[in-house]
C-alpha cells in the first residue's frame, strides 16, 4: 500500500504549509509523524473526513491519558493555553 507522511518539530505551530513536510516516511524530518495508507484494510480510499475523525480519537487518547502507556514525560493535562 501507497502511504503518506505528515510531519512537523516541536515548537513549530503549524500556521504556514510549509510547516509540515510531506512524503511517503518522513520521521527524520520531524519529532512527530501522522502517517497513513491511501488504502483502507478493504481498499477503499480515505477521504478527510476519515482521517479528521481519527486525529480526534488519537486527541481524545491523548488527553484521557493514553499516553501514559509509552513513558513519556509526563506533563499537565488538557490541551495547551
């Protein structure tokens, strides 16, 4: 499967497009990558609305503590002021 790759840095807030690089794998571009394959488990093609709906589920985990199951360094809860 063809697959896409979203990266961005720490600190960078992502306002322009040329904030974030994209490829097929880019994790030495970033500190963060949101990847994906064009093809669903069923070959059928994801759309936005798809992947707007599980950057809300990976948000939720987040802040519900999910993170918590990788060791990372802990900081306070909820999203950023």
């Amino acid at each position: 499967m063809t697959a896409v790759s979203f990266s961005m840095s720490r600190g960078v807030d992502g306002l322009k497009m040329s904030d974030v690089t994209v490829g097929t794998s880019a994790p030495g571009a970033g500190d963060v990558e949101f990847r994906f394959n064009i093809l669903d488990t069923q070959s059928h093609n994801l759309n936005d609305k798809d992947l707007w709906l599980i950057l809300q589920a990976f948000q939720r985990w987040v802040l519900n503590g999910g993170n918590t199951a990788i060791a990372i360094t802990q900081q306070p809860s909820g999203p950023p002021n």
